[in-house]
C-alpha cells in the first residue's frame, strides 16, 4: 500500500495474524505461514521467524505446538505490531543490497541512503533445504545474492508473465469448447486492466490487455476474480513455467525471452518427428495410419484410448490430473532442468523430480529414467548430498 510515507503492509493482512489464536492443527499453521508469506517483503529475517513453524508442518503424524512455536507466534506478532515503512527507490538513485546467511536461512537486504541512515526498500529471505544445507558460508552467500537478483528480477516481470498466464488458460478453455469461465488471478494490475478501472500507460501492458481483449473473444460469459495470493498456487505456477519456458520468441513483446502460447500454438508445428516416442501414435491419431509392423501396430492400438489430440497436441489422458502435455526429447529435457535447476533450484531427487514435471500436466514415457540421469549427473547434487 503506497502512502506518503512510503510503502506500508495492508493492515488488514497485519491483523489477519495478528489476531490469529495459536494454532491447533496442520491446516492452520499451513494458513499462517501462506499469510506470512504475503507480508514476506516487510519482514526482516521472515525465513528465520518462519522456521519453528515449518518443524510443525513435517510432523504429519502427530501435531506439537511446543513452547518453541508459541514463543516464535509471539514473538511474530510483536514484531507485526511495529513493522517498518518501506521507501520507494527514486530512478537512477544508487541503492546498497547486504547479504547475510545463518546455518538454516539466507538473507538479504535493499536500502537507499538518506543522509546517515540507511532506510529498507525490500527484505528477501529464503530457507536452505537439502543440498543447501551443506553449503560453504561462501556459497551461501553466492546463493543469496543469485535467489535475490531473481527475486528482483521477478518482480519486474511478474505482470507481464500473470498476463502471459491468463492468456494461456483462455487458450486452454477455448481449446476445449468452453464458452462460459471465470479467470482468476492474484494480479491486480491484470484484473482491474482487465475489467477497464486502471488506466495502461505502459505501452508493453498495452499491448498485453490488447492480446486478452482479443483472447475473449469467442466466450458468451467471461468473467475476472481477484484472489489471495495464497490462493492462487496453481496459476503462480503456470506463471512461473511462463517465464521459465524461454527457448521460444514473444510474440508480443519483440526481443523478450518469454513465451505466449497464445499466439504462437497455432504457428508451432505439430509434425512428430520419426522416432520420437508419439510417433505412432501421433500418426494413427491424426492420419489413422498403423506401422507396418503387426507388433507395433497392436500396441498403438492398445494405447490410444490413454491419449487425445486437442488443437494438433498430443495429450495423455489422465485419471486424476488435467491433461498431460506429451513432450519430446529436447521440451522434457527443458522441463526437468528448470523444475531441478531453475527459478526455485530445488534439486529434488529423481522420484521427487519425475513426480513434479506429472504434477505441472507433462509426461513422456521416460520420465522416471531422464530424471534419475539428470540428478545423477548434476555436480550439485552429487557433491552437497548426504553420505
């Protein structure tokens, strides 16, 4: 919230935790830390404060809210009461970034200088997991600044890749026949762009409103939600692979290394080169053609009924998921480097790995295999990892 005195903490999110009793279950420490989260950048050290609830949360079986965790709530809500204002940096003033790491957690610091004093623009703070752990306080200090330099970097392009995102799931309505939707998003600046209350005077904004204006054409009803950030994970996550996913050129925006599907699906072509894995079933779906081979056409056969052709894709289908986007060798290659490497460098295991590309709807059907070579490859993994 921008005042005159600088950039100051909605106080309704302030109150929603101070006001909160200690928790009594999972489901309310999992709330009470999603509503830190959002008040994340006016925290100082909000990763450390955070810790005593994350040791709540990876007890599943048998929930202890101990002394530790009460002192830590109390100690939160303290700090909430008093919490700093945030200058806003003038254009082309000089800013100063400190880093900091402790054994659990890295932490960094924007300021600007104002005479003697030094006043806070952005707190960041990140907790270290796995492999991170083990790191060197030198090369936690080099992680801190490279998760910051992103952070910031996110920020900046953070509307553009919300936009980029609704755009994609008005893609995927229209694909499947849905004439009537509601989008929902956690960015105000597209919602209230959306719905013609902000006026765009950014001429890139510009030209993404255009692109949706243009994408609703074809829905008899369409309309826009404003949600929590904390409840919007699904739609953070098309946002981040939006970003992530930057091999192929904007259309929008000429020179962004940053995809609309949008507008380039119908321009990708859909041919399956031969002796990719869809091949055959790519073929017998679009051209009803089986191999010659009496073997491999049985076994086309067989598996046809698990995919489907949507807008010349091909999907799997699935029981329990959305539809799964079929990759080949070089997409799933990209796909698991950016979840193991990529904006959030989580260097989860294989099992955990092949698990999270299903879960962002993509399959292929060595998934299993290409994420245990990918970690057994990675220099990181192999040589922070426990003994």
């Amino acid at each position: 919230m921008v005042t005159r005195s600088g950039i100051e903490a909605y106080p309704k999110k302030v109150r929603a935790i101070i006001s909160m009793s200690s928790p009594r279950n999972i489901q309310e420490v999992q709330r009470l830390t999603g509503r830190i989260t959002t008040l994340a950048r006016f925290i100082n050290r909000s990763a450390d404060k955070s810790l005593p609830f994350f040791k709540v949360i990876r007890r599943t079986k048998n929930f202890e809210w101990n002394e530790e965790s009460e002192k830590a709530f109390q100690e939160l809500k303290a700090y909430l009461k008093q919490l700093p204002v945030l200058n806003k940096p003038v254009q082309g003033e000089e800013v100063l970034l400190y880093l900091a790491v402790t054994p659990r957690a890295a932490i960094s610091i924007l300021v600007r200088k104002e005479g003697m004093n030094h006043q806070p623009i952005y707190f960041i703070s990140h907790v270290l997991k796995g492999a991170e752990l083990n790191y060197l306080t030198q090369e936690k200090l080099a992680l801190d600044l490279v998760i910051t330099e992103r952070r910031l970097d996110f920020r900046a392009s953070n509307n553009e890749a919300e936009y980029k995102a609704l755009l994609l799931g008005l893609k995927a309505a229209r694909n499947l026949g849905i004439s009537r939707a509601v989008l929902y998003s956690d960015s105000q600046l597209a919602i209230q762009h959306s719905n013609g209350k902000f006026e765009i005077k950014n001429e890139n904004m510009l030209k993404y409103a255009r692109s949706l204006d243009k994408a609703k054409e074809g829905f008899t009803e369409l309309n826009t939600e404003l949600i929590p950030r904390a409840d919007n994970t699904k739609v953070d996550h098309l946002a981040c692979l939006v970003r992530a996913l930057g091999d192929c050129p904007d259309p929008i925006i000429p020179g962004r290394e940053l995809i609309s599907q949008l507008e380039t699906l119908d321009d990708i072509k859909t041919e399956v080169p031969e002796g990719d894995w869809r091949y055959d079933i790519h073929k017998y779906l679009t051209k009803k053609e089986l191999p010659s081979d009496n073997k491999r056409a049985k076994e086309v056969k067989r598996r046809d009924m698990r995919f489907v052709m949507v807008d010349q894709i091909l999907f799997k289908i699935s029981f329990s998921q959305p539809l799964l986007k079929c990759l080949g060798p070089d997409k799933a290659s990209s796909v698991l480097r950016e979840i193991h490497e990529g904006c959030c460098e989580s260097h989860l295991g294989s099992i955990a790995l092949a698990s999270k590309a299903l879960l962002a709807c993509f399959f292929w059907h060595t998934m299993r295999k290409d994420s245990s070579d990918l970690v057994n490859s990675c220099y990181n993994c192999q040589r922070h990892a426990n003994l």
